[in-house]
C-alpha cells in the first residue's frame, strides 16, 4: 500500500470515531439528560403526597425546559435559584512531582564527579565502589523518576483541563444562577507561597476560567441590618455578575485544619479566593399586591408569621471548630461568626426565609452511614498538639449547626415546637459524597432515656414511604420513616461527591423555589458526572492524531501534484528496508515453525544434523556448474547410503531404493 493510501483509510476510520467521541464529550450533560429540577407545575399534586426523587432523563420536564431556554422559547418555569455545587478540585502541584527542585540525574552528576576525582574519597576501591553505586541508582531511580516528572506534568496539564471541560460544559448547558466549590481548592496546604500562586493562577485561568471571586463589599458578616445581595428571578446586571461568580470554600487543603491553621495560610487564601466566613441574603419579590398583603409588618400586620421569602447563604470556615486549636484566636474568631449567624436569624416562628449553610467538613455522624467514619489524629506536643486530621465535626460541634442555626430541638416545648428552620447544609471533604438526614425523635422510645439524641440516616432510607400498618410507628427504631414526620425535627445534609477525575468528574445542582401555598421553600438535587479522566485523555488523543493525519495527508496530496505520484507517493528507502527485513524475520519464524510440526520429522540431535547437511548439500548443489552438480549428487547417493543405517536406528521412514525422502524432495523443490 502507497503512503497515501494508508493515510487515506486511517482517514476514514478515525474521523468517524472522533466525531462521536468528541459530541459525546462536549455535550455529555445533554446525552446524560443532565437538568436543574423544575418546580412542580400548579394544582400538580402526587399520587402519594410527595413527590418522587428528580433524576436524569432526556424524556424529564426539567431536560425540555433546559432545551427551551437554549431555544429562547421561555425561562417561566425554571427555578429562580439554581446552584451548581462543585467538590474538592484539588489542584495539586510540585509536591506530586518526583524530582521538582532537584536535578533530575543528580546520581549520574555524582558519578561523573566520582570519576573525576572532583570529590575526596579514602581509597580507589571506595571511589569505584561509589561510581558504581551512582551508577546503579542513574538506572533504577533517576530515570524512572525523570520518566515519571513528565507523566506527572502531562497529567497535571490535562486535569486543568479535565476539570474545566465539567465547569464549563456544565455551566453553558444547565445555566445556573449560582456557582459554588465546597473546599479543597488546591492539593496541599503546606505549600510555599510561590507554589501556592501558581496554583492559584491554573485555578482562575485554566479550570475556572471566567469566574470570579466574590467580592469583599458584597460578602458581608451577619447582621440584624443587611443589604440583599441580589434579587431571585430577576434578570439583571446584578444576576449576570452572579453567574460569573463562584463561592469558594475554604477547605483543609487550604488553610489546613485546626492543628495548623494560621493566619498566614487563611490571609492568602481570602486575597485569591474571597472570604473565608460571610453571609449572602436573596430575596424573592412578591408581585402580587393581595398576597404581599399577608406578609408581616410591624405596623400593619403584626399578626402574621410570613416574612418576605428569603434565601440565606452562609458560608462557614469550620476548620477550627474542634480543639485544640493551634490559632486561639482564629478559632474564637470562628465560633465569634458563628454565635452571629445564629442571632441574627429570623425567630423560629416564622416563615419563608430558606437557610443554605456552606463548608467543608461533614457534620458528625455514626460509622457506617457514609464512607468516612468519625476520625482525628493530633500532632505531637512538639508540634503544638493540635489537630492534624479529621473526617467529621464533632458531636458538639455539629450542634452548633443542627440546634443553633437551624434551632432544631428534642423538646417540643421549644420555640416552634422545636422544628426548628426550613435549610440545607453542602459540603465536601469525603470524596465519595454522602447523602444523609439528621434527625431528634422528640418522642422517646420504650426503654429509652432522655434526652433524646440526635441520629442520622441516609437520605434514600430517611424518606422511603411509610408502611400502612405502621402510620404511627415513630420510634429510634424505625429511622426510615422520619424524614418530614411530625414531631421529628431534622435536616438534610448534602456532601457533594468530588468532581476529580477519580471521583468520575461529578458535579451537583440544587434547584430551590418558594411554594406561596405553605409559605415554605421546597428544594430537590441531583448530580451530573462526565466520567473518569480516561475518557476525556482518550478523545483529546484520538482528536490530535485524526488532526496530524489530516495534515500528513493533505501535505502528501500537495506534494504528489507538484511532483508526480510516481516521486512523492513512495515509502522511504530506510522504511522499505526496515519493513522487509521485519518480514523476512516473520516468514523465516513460520517456515521453521512448519517444519517442526511437520509429521514424522524426528526431533532427535541426528536427524538435525541430517537436515542440516541437506540443507548445505542443496545450496552447494545450486551454486556450482551442471558437471559439479551431477558430481554432488553421486556424492550425496553416496552419503545417503551411508546414512541409512543410521537413520533406521532413529526409526525414520525408510523409501524404496532411488527414492528420495520427503523432506529431500521437499528440499529439492526450494
């Protein structure tokens, strides 16, 4: 085949593939039926009451009201708050590089200095002895290390990329109104403050893209007065900036846990990335004049427990929550904050604010409900004792979420008969994702003593319905049958999967709107995955050799028309000659092979030998003149005679007299 050709039917193979690959991986939201959940439509009402749990489905009301916003058709019944929930990107840098600051064959440097006598050594057997060593570790360590340096920059040059293909694919096609990653920025948080630039800038520039951090005026502490960050449902500049923005949090890898955060860490992580501690407060505006007339006013209508509907986002540094704590004051600053989240919040009585807390570490809960177990490790007292590592808040710490800012209470004499306030809480930090309901049964169970104890279950079990036999079957027992029960505070709990490679490139969206019937916000997630890493290496790679082909291809077109097919549209002279000598190498392996397995060839060291002198017996033959070869082949009657009792000693087939083997025949027609 012509060097043409073969370009030509590569041609015809890749670019079909490419195409499917490469519209798989650029509009995989929309092969996946990926869309924010869509309030339910009005006077819709499920069979059983509740509605079932959103997923992914081309054939989804939420899959053909994304399509019509494309279309321009009608943005009506989308919800006015939809977030796009990002976990733990990690971006990791030169402390995953094996040979980063270092020469990379610094054993061969050695060697050679060895070598040359530019080191002291106390004898030539130990300078030898050292060479060699040198030597030795240049083969088994500084190659394989240099090898994998440029592995490891290739893979951290796509993961830039890997993970900007989600933000950004995910971003154009579900059109969030809200974009938020729940920690881990970055990789480490112990790297230098140069290494911690350049990640930050891969962050903005390459995985990020076209976000923004929020600003410092906008993300404000909690307080009695405040201004609304922006109002839902309303298309304006304020909602375009909203878009762009992304709420970063801040996470262990960032500014470390409590054992090891300092202000240092956390100043220059609040000039890259934003605050690591505020509150942002939406608002919902009411068009209706009769309905607005139902709202609270301290004037005029006092008697009312509406408030104007809201959205409170709170985004809580929980690293330093649990002691002991390297940073005293870090940490009072921390639980400061808290404490003001918790007294700036509308009382418990009343409805239509909505609070959504943001951090990173998961709230405590039992072994076995998600994959990561309640765990912490310290330092030693030489490094200050505090803590080095942990996967879940405290018991204690997690009440200050669940009984402080929610106000959930075991005691039904509590305030709002401890049910404390509509919200939701997201984080990350367990990479594989959890889904959990945290509930108090403020009725106790047979046998069991008070105060009731705060519990959770996975969400799927927290609302899996009620069998009819056991209506009113609420006991610690059945925690499968609590999730929205009277008389059973609780509150969800989101830990949004990561979206690294590893984790399948996952990504949430929370859809959240107002129900003007209950005066309550309802809520519903679900997530979006691309798939591992592979997936997007393996297009990317088959895209650039179709693109190298194409233009190999076109190069040799061009020069065949200016040359002559006969000149240009030839294989190289060392090419031809590589390739024949590879087949003359595979033909030899399959004539030998058939020889062996030819019947009644003996294997013996004899009949070798007399296939070997066969063999030189016919090349002789070939080359010599028609006398010699009439001469030879009287010698080799000759030497046949010899042989045969040899050959009937090895029990070889014996011919009629005149009669030539069949390996001689077979011989004599090569």
């Amino acid at each position: 085949m012509t060097p043409s050709s073969v370009l030509r039917h590569g041609l015809q193979i890749l670019a079909p593939v490419a195409l499917i690959l490469t519209t798989y991986l650029y509009l995989y939201p929309v092969f996946l039926g990926c869309a924010f959940p869509l309030p339910p439509q009005p006077g819709h009402v499920a069979p059983s009451g509740h509605r079932p749990e959103p997923t992914n489905s081309i054939s989804s009301p939420a899959f053909h009201a994304t399509i019509q916003q494309h279309l321009n058709v009608s943005n009506a019944n989308r919800a006015p708050f939809r977030l796009l929930t990002l976990g733990d990107p990690q971006l990791e840098g030169d402390s995953s590089i094996p040979n980063y600051g270092f020469d990379p064959f610094w054993h061969l440097t050695w060697a050679i200095k060895h070598l040359t006598y530019q080191t002291w050594q106390p004898s030539l057997r130990f300078r030898v002895k050292q060479i060699l060593h040198d030597l030795i570790d240049f083969w088994l360590d500084d190659i394989p290390n240099a090898i994998e340096a440029v592995r490891k920059r290739i893979d951290l040059f796509g993961n830039d990329f890997y993970l900007a293909h989600i933000y950004r694919t995910l971003h154009w096609w579900t059109k969030p109104s809200h974009v938020t990653v729940l920690g881990d920025l970055l990789g480490s948080q112990w790297i230098t403050d140069e290494e911690f630039e350049r990640r930050s800038w891969r962050y903005w520039n390459r995985s990020f893209r076209g976000g923004e951090r929020v600003p410092d005026d906008v993300a404000m502490p909690p307080a009695d007065e405040y201004e609304i960050a922006g109002y839902l449902g309303v298309e304006d500049d304020n909602a375009a900036a909203w878009r762009r923005r992304i709420i970063n949090i801040a996470g262990n890898h960032d500014v470390g846990y409590a054992g090891d955060l300092s202000q240092e860490r956390l100043d220059r992580f609040e000039r890259v990335f934003g605050k690591a501690a505020y509150e942002l407060r939406f608002e919902l505006p009411i068009t209706n004049t009769t309905t607005n007339s139902t709202i609270y006013d301290a004037q005029t209508n006092r008697e009312s427990d509406r408030l104007v509907p809201e959205l409170r986002l709170v985004v809580i540094n929980n690293m330093n929550l649990d002691m002991p704590a390297v940073d005293q004051g870090l940490q009072d600053k921390s639980y400061g904050f808290l404490n003001s989240a918790i007294n700036t919040a509308s009382a418990v009585e009343f409805k239509g604010h909505f609070t959504i807390i943001m951090t990173h570490i998961p709230l405590y809960k039992p072994e076995g409900i998600c994959v990561d177990a309640p765990f912490f490790d310290f330092f030693d007292e030489s490094e200050g004792g505090g803590i080095k590592e942990q996967n879940l808040l405290s018991l204690d710490a997690s009440k200050g979420f669940l009984e402080g800012i929610y106000g959930l209470s075991g005691n039904p004499r509590s305030p709002g008969k401890g049910m404390g306030r509509r919200g939701l809480i997201l984080n990350g930090h367990d990479h594989e994702g959890c889904d959990t309901w945290h509930y108090i049964n403020q009725t106790l169970a047979e046998g069991e003593e008070g105060p009731a104890q705060w519990r959770a279950v996975r969400w799927a079990d927290a609302i899996a319905p009620l069998p009819t036999t056991a209506t009113n079957d609420l006991d610690s027992n059945a925690p499968s049958r609590i999730a929205g029960a009277p008389g059973v505070p609780g509150v969800r709990e989101v830990t949004v999967r990561s979206m690294m490679g590893e984790f399948g490139g996952n990504a949430g969206l929370l859809s959240a709107w107002f129900d003007e019937d209950s005066w309550e916000w309802r809520y519903e997630f679900v997530t979006c995955a691309l798939g591992r890493q592979y997936l997007w290496w393996a297009v990317h790679i088959i895209d650039l050799i179709l693109v190298v082909t194409a233009v190999l291809y076109a190069a040799l077109r061009a020069a065949m028309a200016s040359l002559g097919a006969d000149v240009a549209d030839r294989w190289p002279g060392w090419a031809v000659r590589y390739v024949q000598s590879w087949r003359d190498w595979v033909v030899k392996l399959g004539e030998r092979a058939q020889r062996l397995a030819t019947p009644g060839v003996s294997q013996s060291p004899q009949n070798g030998a007399q296939n070997g002198s066969a063999a030189a017996r016919k090349t002789a033959a070939t080359a010599t003149t028609t006398t010699k070869a009439e001469t030879q082949k009287e010698d080799q009657s000759h030497n046949s005679l010899k042989q045969k009792p040899l050959q009937q000693d090895h029990a070889a087939p014996v011919n009629a007299p005149g009669t030539a083997s069949p390996e001689t025949k077979e011989e004599k027609r090569i």
